[in-house]
C-alpha cells in the first residue's frame, strides 16, 4: 500500500492495527516500526492479586482451597 505523506504525516489504516489500543511509533535503521502496546506487569505488581481475575472451571470443588496441591499434582 502507497501513501502520500501530508503535513501532518500518514494515516494508517485501521484494519492494519487489529485491537491495538495503544500503538508506539519508532524509528529503527530509517525504517518507521508501528508496534502494539501490551500492557506490562508493573513490577511491584503482587501475582496472587490476578488469580481471580480469569477464572476457570477444572471439576475440582476445592480448587480455590487447594490450588498449590492441584498443580503439583499431589
């Protein structure tokens, strides 16, 4: 796809972006990369606080209990 640059840039196509919501635009070796944001894991951030956060169903009744022991197999 061609495009003619204007005073204020291009426009990129939105089927071209998929879901992004964010996208960062930089410079690599005169090459213009446009790449999605995924939202990073702030590093302070606590893993357990996300468990609950997608759950699914495994046919275990106490799974919410005893998670560690369903994973290692015990």
């Amino acid at each position: 796809m061609k495009v003619k640059v204007g005073e204020k840039g291009v426009t990129v196509p939105r089927q071209m972006l998929g879901e992004a919501k964010e996208v960062e635009i930089r410079d690599e070796n005169g090459r213009v990369v446009i790449e999605p944001v995924r939202k990073a894991k702030q590093k302070d951030e606590d893993p357990i606080t996300g468990l609950s956060q997608d759950p699914v169903s495994c046919g275990a009744e106490d799974a919410s209990v005893n998670h560690d022991q369903h994973l290692s197999g015990e």
